[in-house]
C-alpha cells in the first residue's frame, strides 16, 4: 500500500507523488511516516525532511508548518521547501553574514521584531548550509 505525499508551500505544490516513507522534523525530534500511519496532524518544524521512494532518497529544506497524516495520505503544508540539490551555498553563507551583523548593528532590548527576524534567517541559512554540506560528504 503506498503513501501519498503532498508538499504545498504558499507559492506552489512542490511535491505530490507515491512514496516509501517520509521523515520530517518534528517538535520533538524526527518522525516517520510509513503507509497506514495512523491518523494524526502534528507541527512541522524547520529542519530537514526526508522522502525515500524506490531506494532513493531526497532531501529537502522546510519551514515552519502543518503535517496531516491520513492514513494513505500525508499532506506537508509549510512556508518553504527547497530541494538539496538547489540549495545556494553562498547565498546561504551571505544570508548569515547579513542578519550577524542585523544583530550586531541593534541596541540591546530593542527591536525585537528584527531581533527575531534576524535569528529566523540564521536558523533557515544554517539549516540550507547543513543540508547542502551533508550530501556533499555522502
């Protein structure tokens, strides 16, 4: 029996196909998902998902999210999602460079909308670096 898998981001269905499993990262800790899970709806949380079809594996970057979990159908609703193989290194490396010196350039208890803004690109950046540096080793 398979599983079903959909990946919506607020721009477009990223993924929808039959898989094998799928491991995301979850609140507390990575969790799978195999055919006939049962029933559930849990919070994604940035870090990485990995879907496995066929032997093969994918990795992608996700965002803050929802997960459904319906039995032959598992729905990821999050705000972004990048496959690792597009994932810019550089790019993610200069986006941490600008929020370090966002942080550096606040005055202490102040702005902390930016504060939080600032630690949320270091977190999805660092999350990008980890993700494309790890299939580079593997």
């Amino acid at each position: 029996m398979p599983l079903k898998l959909e990946i919506v981001t607020p721009e477009a269905r990223i993924f929808s196909d039959e898989v094998d499993t799928v491991v995301l990262p979850g609140y507390e800790g990575e969790m799978g998902v195999l055919p006939a899970h049962s029933n559930l709806v849990t919070t994604l949380v940035p870090g990485e998902l990995r879907i496995t079809k066929g032997g093969k594996t994918t990795e992608l970057a996700v965002g803050d999210g929802l997960v459904e979990v319906t039995g032959s159908v598992t729905r990821i609703l999050t705000d972004s999602a990048i496959d690792s193989e597009k994932i810019d290194e550089k790019a993610a490396e200069e986006a941490i460079a600008r929020a370090k010196k966002t942080l550096e350039d606040l005055k202490p208890g102040e702005h902390q909308e930016e504060v939080a803004a600032a630690m949320a690109a270091i977190q999805r950046a660092t999350i990008h670096l980890n993700i494309k540096r790890k299939r580079r080793t593997v």
